[in-house]
C-alpha cells in the first residue's frame, strides 16, 4: 500500500516544518511521497527537513482546494492522505492510517483523531471557547461516521476518481469552508462509507490568535453562506432556524450558561444568518477567507 501525503499550505513556514519534522522518521521514498500543496503566495517556500525530499507544488492564486487538486492528480498512492500545515502528527500516525484502511475494506475514506497540542484553557483562559479548534476524538474504536474533517483525512485514491475533485469553489482562498463536507456528502451519495480512525493521531496547534469572538461569528456565518452553495435550502426554513437560533442565543445569556454553551449558541445563529446571505445573494463571500491551509 503507497501513501501519499498530501500537506496544504499557506504563510507558516515554520508549522509546515514542524509537522514535516514529525513526519520524517515515519515515511520512506519506497513506500511513501509527500506533496506540498502551496497557495496564495507570490513564490513557494523554502523548506528544508532532513530526511525529506517532498514535491513542492505552488499556486500563486488563492484557493487550498485548487492545488490540493492538482496534488492528488499527481499523486502515485493508493491511499491520499490529507494533511494541514498547523499539525503535528503521533509517532505512529503513518501506521494508523495504514492498519486502518488495511483492516477495513469497507470504508473509503478516512476522518481522522485530531487532538489539541497543549490545554486551550490554560494557554488562553476563558476565549478558548472561541479557538473554534477541529478537534475529533469519538473514542478509541472504529466507528461508521458522516463526513472527514479536512485538518486530518484520508481516502482510497479509486474512491476519489470515481466522485471527482474537490469543488473548488469552497474552501480557504474561496468561499472559505465547507469542502470536505460536500466531498464526504458526494462519497455518501455514489455509496461509499467513511469510518473514524483513532489510531491516526494528529495534534493540533493552539494559537492564541484564534480566540476572538468576532473572528468567530464571522468564520460561523461563512459556513453558513457556503453550505447554500452545494446543499439546498428553503427560505422560509431558514428564516426560521434563525429565529430559533436567536430565542436560544438570548436564554443561554439570560440563564447564565457557560462560555462555551454561549459560542455554540452563537455559532448556530451566525450559521444561520449566513444561510440567508447566501439565500438573499447579501454578500459575496469568496474573497472573505484568506488562501490558508485551513481556517483563516
């Protein structure tokens, strides 16, 4: 079984090489190729790792999802791994995706553990309910699942020929999110399965820069945009999940929830609010989110 991994990029120049550090001592050029997926920058980065020889691709045009095409056409493995830049991955991370899809043929695509790399309370006190970090942890057993997660995933690269190429209209560098979720609801919808593997351990950087509420509500209310553009939704459904979303909002405030019952509260209404700027056509979202590797 080739593996190839396949690492989207963007300005961290120092986080890139940190999860490429890590990943070294796992991969070897029999078995295994690494791709650099850069994006948004006038000329590629100069990465040095001992022990690595990767394919360094290049866009200077906005769009992750764009040149994680154009790195999965290149790429030679049976496996695509998907990697973003702020990661590092457990010492046994490349046999955890190996054993996970060597031990279960009936899943196509892979959403792996993602973890945090230090306490997000202790580094940032009480914003850390608005980090909005992609963790996934569902335990220590193989389970069926909906979807990837795009900080962490992985797919049998057949699976990926049959459904076609991310939709580069979503994602970081475009309309900002949302693509590993229309990917996953695309493998669903041609009959493929998806299965969480907890032996494929990433750690996620916590950068303090994240935990800003307003930077919060705005990625929230950009989901909400992208989702009208690959799911069907009805105005009047909407219009209603906002009303909800509001009455929730004001009795987490009233009763005095916990910071984080609050920020999901006020995920939901954000999301909703941007479901219908995308229903209302109120705003054009795909230059909103910088050409990053994942979240902005």
């Amino acid at each position: 079984m080739k593996l190839s991994i396949i690492i989207a990029t963007h300005q961290r120049a120092a986080s890139l090489e940190r999860l490429l550090r890590s990943l070294a001592p796992q991969v070897s050029a029999d078995n295994y190729e690494v791709l650099i997926a850069e994006n948004g920058t006038p000329g590629p980065m100069r990465v040095e790792v001992s022990g690595l020889a990767p394919i360094h691709l290049h866009d200077p045009r906005p769009g992750k999802c764009r040149v994680q095409n154009r790195a999965i056409a290149e790429a030679r493995g049976e496996i695509i791994v998907c990697l973003d830049d702020d990661l590092a991955v457990a010492s046994d991370y490349i046999a955890g995706v190996e054993a996970f899809f060597a031990a279960h043929p009936e899943f196509a695509a892979m959403k792996g553990r993602i973890l945090p790399a230090e306490d997000p309370v202790k580094k940032v006190g009480a914003v850390a309910a608005y980090l909005d970090l992609p963790i996934v942890d569902h335990g220590e057993e193989v389970i069926e699942v909906l979807g990837v997660i795009g900080a962490n995933m992985a797919f049998r690269a057949a699976a990926l020929r049959q459904v076609g190429p991310f939709d580069e209209r979503l994602g970081p560098g475009a309309a900002g999110h949302e693509e590993e979720t229309e990917m996953s609801q695309r493998l669903r919808r041609a009959g493929f399965r998806i299965g969480y593997a907890p032996r494929a351990i990433v750690y996620h950087e916590v950068d303090p820069a994240r935990a800003d509420r307003a930077r919060f509500i705005r990625i929230a209310r950009e989901r909400g945009f992208c989702r009208t553009l690959h799911e069907s939704h009805s105005p009047a459904k909407a219009r209603l999940d906002a009303v909800v979303a509001a009455i929730r909002l004001l009795a987490a405030r009233t009763l005095g929830a916990s910071a984080g019952r609050r920020a999901r509260e006020e995920r939901r209404l954000a999301i909703a609010r941007g479901i219908l700027d995308g229903l209302h056509g109120n705003h054009d979202y795909s230059r909103s989110s910088k050409s990053s590797s994942s979240l902005p």
